[in-house]
C-alpha cells in the first residue's frame, strides 16, 4: 500500500495529508480545483499541448460534467429494466452508488481531486445529498421517457444478454 502513498508535505506527514494516487498520473489537481474542471484541464491539454483559458475551462468543466452524468444516466437506463412505479429508491440507490464510487473513491485515486480525508463531513452529506437528487431525476426521466416512447416494457439489459445466452446455447445444441 506504501507505493500508492505520495506525500504532498515534507516527510513524516500525517497519513490526512497523503494523497492516494494510482501510479503514474500522480496529483493532477490545483488547490481549490473542482475534479471536473482538472479532467477538463488534463484532456485539453492532452489533446493540444496547451492549457485552456479561463473561459475554456469553464466550458470544459461542464462538458465533462454533462457527458459524464449523460453517460451514468444511460447506464443506469440499460441496467435498470423498467418500473411500473415511480423508482424513488433505485434513483437513490443509483445516486449512492455513483457518488460513492467516483466522488469518494475513483477520482481522488486517479489524482483528480484531494483524498476524502481532506473534505469535512459536511463536504461529503452535502455531496451525497447532490448525488441523491441527481439519482431521484434520472429515475424520473427514465421513467418518463419509456412512457412517453411507449417502451414501459422494455427488457433490462440483463434479461437482454440472458435470452442473448439461451440463443447461442441453442444453436450450439443445433449443431450438435
């Protein structure tokens, strides 16, 4: 575990003023630097060379902000299946879930954003309770989108790859 310790103060800091990172993108973040921004940044920067001005960066900040929501909603949209009822808990639980294993543990290890040491409490309710609303809204959007589409029936995409498997078990047997 040693290895995926980098301290950010002198030697003999205390394991709250570590930094978890997974070697080798090492700290990416500014002091202060919303983790969305610094992917912004870093991808900006990959791609020209360069770093954006103060207006790209905004610009970026919620490009990947909005295509990375967009993008968790589709997922949980393919894996969710449909919902007679309003999905209150699958949108919390689905909220949970993505500020637990990004907000708190994939994004402070890829060096995006400070260890969840640094934050207070408050910081995290508050970022969960974030996480919760935006789960609440893509349960509701869902939900509405297959009514309004007229695909309130539609198959999670795990019966999906399971009829997909007795298909090929099938044809395999027909074979024979």
């Amino acid at each position: 575990m040693g290895q995926f310790l980098k301290a950010t103060e002198t030697p003999g800091t205390s394991l709250r003023e570590r930094e978890p990172v997974i070697l080798p993108l090492g700290r990416l973040h500014r002091e202060g630097e919303p983790s969305m921004q610094v992917t912004g940044r870093v991808l900006h920067e990959a791609a020209t060379g360069t770093e954006p001005g103060p207006q790209e960066t905004k610009v970026l900040s919620e490009v990947v902000h909005w295509t990375f929501g967009a993008g968790m909603g589709a997922l949980y949209g393919a894996i969710r299946g449909s919902a007679g009822v309003p999905d209150a808990m699958g949108g919390i639980a689905f909220g949970s879930a993505v500020w637990l294993l990004f907000s708190e543990i994939a994004v402070p290890l890829l060096g995006l954003a400070p260890p969840p040491t640094r934050t207070p409490l408050k910081g995290h309710l508050g970022h969960l309770g974030g996480h919760w609303v935006y789960g609440l809204i893509t349960a509701a959007t869902l939900q509405t989108l297959r009514k309004t589409l007229g695909s309130g029936e539609q198959p999670a995409l795990a019966e999906v790859v399971d009829e997909m498997d007795r298909a090929l078990e099938r044809e395999a047997v027909a074979e024979m």
